[in-house]
C-alpha cells in the first residue's frame, strides 16, 4: 500500500513538472506552451516594451522597425515592420513563440503567421485593466511571472493613485487628435479614452464605431471641445495642432488648450502609460485652470 502511495505521488509530481503552460490571447485563442518561452519574436512596439519590462528582454530574438525602447531592443535584429514581415528572416531564428499585433490590411498576413506552427498571442488591449493582464500573461509564457506581477501591480497602484487624486474633478472634454493629414482620432474602446476618463476627460468622438476613425474639421467644430491634446511632435511650425489656429471660436483654441504629448507614452500600451497618464491629467489641470 505504501509502495503505491508513492508511486501515486510521484507520478503526479511527473504530471506537474510536465504541465503545460497556458494563457489565453485577446483573440481568445489558447496559447500553449510546453516550457517557458527562450526564443520570442515581438511584431508590434509595445510587445517589445512589455516583454523588457517583464525582465523578458533577453528572450526575444526579433523585433520590427519602430521597437525601440528600451535602448537594448535597438539591438535585437529586425523581421520587418507592423505590416510587412519577412517570413525567411522570421523562421531563421527559430522562435518558439510570437507575440503579435498587426491591424486593418495585415489580416493575411497573420494568417500566414499562424500557418508557420509557432505558438502565437496575440495582444490588443482596449482598457487599463487589459494592459495589466497582458504584462501578467506575457509573464507567464516567459517564465518571468514574478517580475510581471511585480510591475503589474506597480502599474495599478500608481493609476490607482492618480484616479483618486483626479476623482470628482470637473469634466474637459477632449478631442484626441492623432494626426491630422487626413484628420484621425480614437473612439471609446481605445485605452486612450480609458486614459481621459481616468483623468476627468471625456473623448467627444467615443461612441464612432472604428478604433482609430477619419473625422473632419466641421464634426470637431461641432463637437467644440475644450481641449485637443495630440500625439503629434513635430517642430511648432510643422505641428498638426497648428490647424486649429484658424478657429478662434474654438474653445481649445480660444483657451489655448492645444496639448502636444509623446505619443510613445500614450498609445503604446505598457508600464509607460503611467508617465502618459500623468501627463494628460496634468494638462486637464490646465484646462480647468483656464477658465477663470
């Protein structure tokens, strides 16, 4: 009988040890992996920034253009860009996961990414709380789980702090202007708009139905918002916030609410959003203080 016992126990040790890993992507495909990741290749900025963050850095052996933080990612050898990767490149390092993130017209191509066999998540997060996740998830594939949930947790506390400071404040509504060559914005399930309500925000152009919409200069008048803030850095004079210029009955323009922020802190999902939410509350501030 106690022979058997241990037998139990230690086949049941043997399962555990052979257990696979697992999470599920925001395309709510399983992702399995028998061991933690070594070999990983990162389609998208943010993936980059997310993997270094958690203490995942010197498992990725690819990168597309545009990865650039930290500066140790400038290292890593690039596969191509968001919408195009070289396959032969790609498969050369023998990855053994991709994480992923690839929009509009590249759907074919992540088709062709899936067909290769390696294990792939993909991440798209429209929420704070889903960035969050992500860095636990990429964690758990990584084999860094510790770190993740140590710079997770991070993340929360510090966004925690800044929705209660800029709790009950009165509302701006904003225009989050992406570009403006044609005139782009982010509606209600970017986490950019998460971003403006966690500040006392609201974005005039939330309930559009695409991600990142095409409006035009007339709905913006329309809408009249009291601020525009905008990830564009260009020099003063060649900035897209310069278009508003020319409508002085607008109320950003009339209060001179025009915000250029680092889009980098702003639109790339990861601990920096931190930095870019602090940022954008700050200006809120601002805003409110401008109307005495």
């Amino acid at each position: 009988m106690i022979k058997q016992v241990v037998f139990g126990f230690f086949c049941l040790m043997s399962l555990a040890a052979r257990a696979d890993i697992s999470v599920v992507d925001d395309a709510g495909n399983k992702v399995v992996l028998a061991k933690p990741a070594q070999r990983i290749v990162a389609l998208a900025p943010h993936l980059t920034e997310m993997l270094f963050a958690v203490g995942a850095g010197d498992h990725l052996v690819g990168r597309v253009s545009h990865s650039d933080y930290p500066a140790e990612a400038q290292a890593i050898p690039l596969v191509g860009d968001n919408l195009h990767v070289d396959m032969e490149r790609l498969i050369a390092l023998k990855p053994d996961l991709l994480v992923v993130w690839l929009h509009g017209s590249a759907g074919p191509q992540l088709e062709s990414l899936r067909k290769l066999g390696i294990p792939l998540f993909y991440s798209e997060p429209h929420t704070l709380d889903q960035i969050e996740d992500t860095l636990l998830r990429l964690g758990k594939l990584a084999g860094t789980e510790p770190k993740a949930k140590q710079v997770a947790d991070g993340m929360r506390e510090d966004l925690k702090k800044l929705s209660a400071r800029y709790a009950g404040r009165p509302t701006v509504r904003v225009f989050y202007q992406v570009w403006d060559k044609p005139l782009y914005t982010l509606n209600g399930r970017h986490f950019v708009s998460d971003v403006l309500r966690l500040c006392g925000g609201e974005n005039i152009f939330a309930g559009l139905s695409a991600t990142a919409p095409v409006v035009n200069v007339e709905a913006v008048l329309q809408e009249n918002p009291e601020a525009v803030i905008s990830g564009d850095m260009r020099k003063q004079e060649e900035s897209g916030l310069n278009l508003w210029h020319q409508y002085p009955t607008l109320l950003a323009t009339r209060h001179d609410n025009l915000f250029a922020l680092d889009p980098d802190l702003l639109v790339r999902p990861g601990p920096r959003i931190v930095a870019g939410a602090t940022a954008v509350c700050e200006e809120l501030e601002t805003a409110r203080a401008r109307r005495q």
